[in-house]
C-alpha cells in the first residue's frame, strides 16, 4: 500500500508494470495477502531437479535416448521456464546427448501459436540452440492409441516421435482440474481439438472434481491416458506473489505434481478478513495477459470467498490484458464450444464488473455475460461501486487472484 487511499497493483505477467488504484476518501481498504514465499535460489533450483520425486534423475532417464523433447507450457501461464528449460538441456546434454536431438516444443492447446517473442520469453536464450516448435492441434498430432472420455485421443507428434518426454508447467488453482500442471501438459496441452473439448466437458458436464485432485474424475482419467502414451519426468513450478518460482518438484508426473499442489495451496493461503466485506476486488495477475484467461482469479471467489462478502457486495475483476481479448479456439468467438457468455450461477447475487482496457471494444462481450458492467478504466469502476456502496465501505483486495485461496474460518482464526 502507497498510502491509506492508494494500493499498487502488479499490471501484467510479462510486463513488469503496477498500476495504482485509488479509492475515495472513507474507504476501508484491506488488503487480502497470501502468505506467499521468496524465489528459490539459483542452488535451489538446482537441488530441485537434482532430487526428483518418484522417478530417476535425468541423467539416468537420458542415458541411450536418440530424442528427446521437453513440452512447456504458453504465454497465456506465466510460468518463468526459460531458465528450467536451459537447466533440463545442460543435464540431458552432460548424459550424452546432443543439441540437435532435443526439441522444445510449446504446449498451446487450443491458444494461438507461439510467436518468436513468445519463443524468446519463454525459451530464452537456448531458442537460438534447439529446435523450439509451437503444438499445432490440427496439423500437428496423429493417434495417441490411448482414449480419454471413451474416445481415441491424437496428441503432437514430434512428442510421440521422442524417447524421451519431458513436461514443464505451472501449477496453480484450476477449476475443474483442482490445479494446473503435471499431465496437463499433454493433455489438453499436445492434444487435438477433439481432445481439448473433451477435456473441458468434464467441467461443462459437471464432471469436474473442483480444487481437489484426489477423487478428481478429470485428473484421474487425464493422469490413466497420459501414463499410457507416456511422460517420462514432470517439472512442476509453484510461482509467488511476484511470479518467481517459489517452489519446484520434479519426477514422475502425477507424484511431483501432488507435492507442488500442496506448495501452491500453502503459498497461496489467504485469510479470511475480521469483518465482512462490502465489496471484493481481485486482480486476475498474474494470469492476466489476455481477457479470455482473467477468470481464473475467480477459482478464489468459488473456492469459500463469497463467504467473506456481504449478500449484496459486488466484486470487480481487473485484468491488464496486453493481449486484449485473446485467442481461443474453442471458447473464442467462432470457437467451437463458443456459446454467448451467460451469467454465472455460483457468484449468485454478487455484480460482477470488469475493468480491462480490453474492453474498450465490443468484442469482449465474448467473454462476460452482458449483464456484468465493463470498464476501461480503474476509476470509471469506482464511480459506478461508489453509487451503489454505503458511505464507509469495507473493501477487501486480493491483488494476485488466481493463485490465492481462502482458508477455512478455524484456520484463519489460528
């Protein structure tokens, strides 16, 4: 907080920017903090991969193979692999293998293919190196010979061509995945199409297990047809309030992923404020580069925080959105599960509005009901809570709201 009207916000995953959100004289601003972590050191990092869970190292794992390839994650996570990627290849290379054998391949699903400045970010300096291919869900896969949901699955094929199968991807709260990373890096990361809506129909349908992974029906039935084609090691990164890797585990797929959920939920652990609340703001950083992917600050809200809020309070989503509205090539506009955006059930009588200089056009009405207000600006927003709110309100900001999640009362209460 910059002073008792003022609250700087992160802007962006890739940007580095802040934006200041100033609040009217008589707000209560309260700042909902996670208990976050520092970044791992260079020497922990190198530990982490050093010491994988469930799974041999990747000296061993390397030890003969012809090809490999390491799959890792796009520019819609904010997943900081560049450096993991480079560590991943010098260990495959001081086993024996080559530069030309290792392929880096990034995982979009349904996203937009990577560009070269999503290359360079995500890759760094290695992209110059090894070959960097972006997933192509059409052009790109052939039969997996496993089935998801009763039905073949086709996954890339350079990642069926290699002996050698490496993922890396964030781990975060996940609506019906109960948290990222691990085998979704496949699917529906190198899936087809067919495959990435199978993959949300599990939510569509109900099926989704929410924020848990044990008993999750997705996960369970993701995890069985990924060990079948096969991912030989799994890095999983658990990132901190300033999107730095804070945790790390690394091994096999579903045993490393388990570990790093649990970093994620302690990392990401908010307490509940001492009084309810009169209004919510979640900043969608740091999966906030484009509109399509801003909801994911609202697992918090159906994870228990409607709890903190008064009946009637609304909530207010920023997302920087650089990107604008994104692409998606089911859930975008022309997409194939595109349906106009309905008003969501579990935020019951909470308004929603939206502030995102991404809707200054009509086009994001693709990815809000009509009926949330939208705004452009941080201070149009204000405008419109001040009308509606009492003289004196409490305002609860959660300002990395896709990786925060609400501890139970007896918790918080510790």
């Amino acid at each position: 907080m910059i002073d008792g009207q003022t609250l700087r916000a992160p802007w962006g995953a890739w940007t580095g920017t802040s934006i200041d959100l100033v609040m009217p004289p008589g707000w209560q601003p309260i700042e909902l903090t996670m208990r976050d972590a520092p970044a791992l050191t260079p020497a922990e990092l190198e530990g982490a991969l050093d010491h994988p869970v469930g799974a041999p190292g990747l000296g061993a794992l390397a030890a003969g193979k012809r090809r490999a390839v390491i799959a890792i994650d796009d520019m819609t996570r904010p997943t900081r692999t560049a450096p993991l990627v480079s560590r991943v290849v010098s260990r495959l290379v001081a086993a024996g293998m080559t530069l030309d054998s290792i392929t880096v391949l990034i995982a979009v699903g349904a996203h937009q293919a990577a560009t070269p400045e999503d290359v360079r970010v995500k890759v760094g300096d290695l992209a110059s190196r090894v070959r960097v291919v972006s997933h192509d869900p059409i052009d790109g896969v052939e039969p997996a010979g496993v089935s998801l949901a009763g039905k073949p699955v086709s996954v890339n094929r350079e990642f069926l061509a290699s002996d050698l199968r490496i993922g890396i991807g964030g781990v975060m709260p996940h609506p019906f995945a109960g948290f990222s990373g691990g085998g979704k890096i496949v699917l529906p990361g190198l899936s087809d199409l067919d495959g990435v809506v199978r993959s949300h129909k599990y939510a569509l349908m109900g099926f989704g297990g929410g924020l848990q992974v044990e008993g999750n029906r997705f996960r369970h039935d993701m995890e069985r047809a990924v060990r079948e084609i096969g991912l030989d090691w799994s890095v999983n990164v658990v990132l901190n309030g300033r999107c730095e890797t804070a945790a790390l585990v690394a091994g096999d797929f579903v045993e490393a992923h388990r570990a790093a959920a649990g970093r994620a939920l302690e990392i990401g652990a908010t307490e509940a404020p001492r009084q309810p609340l009169d209004a919510l703001v979640l900043n969608a950083y740091p999966k906030d580069s484009e509109l399509l992917q801003v909801e994911a600050a609202l697992v918090a809200v159906r994870a228990g925080m409607t709890r903190w809020l008064r009946p009637d309070a609304p909530i207010a989503l920023l997302g920087a959105c650089p990107m604008g509205l994104g692409s998606h090539q089911l859930f975008g506009p022309g997409g194939r599960l595109f349906r106009r955006p309905i008003r969501k059930s579990y935020l019951g009588d909470h308004v929603l509005h939206v502030v995102s200089a991404a809707t200054r056009d009509d086009v994001p009405r693709a990815a809000f009901w009509e009926g949330y207000p939208y705004h452009d600006r941080w201070e149009s927003c204000v405008e419109a809570l001040a009308a509606t709110l009492p003289s004196r309100p409490v305002v609860g900001f959660a300002l990395c709201g896709p990786l925060q999640l609400p501890l139970p009362a007896r918790e918080s209460a510790r």
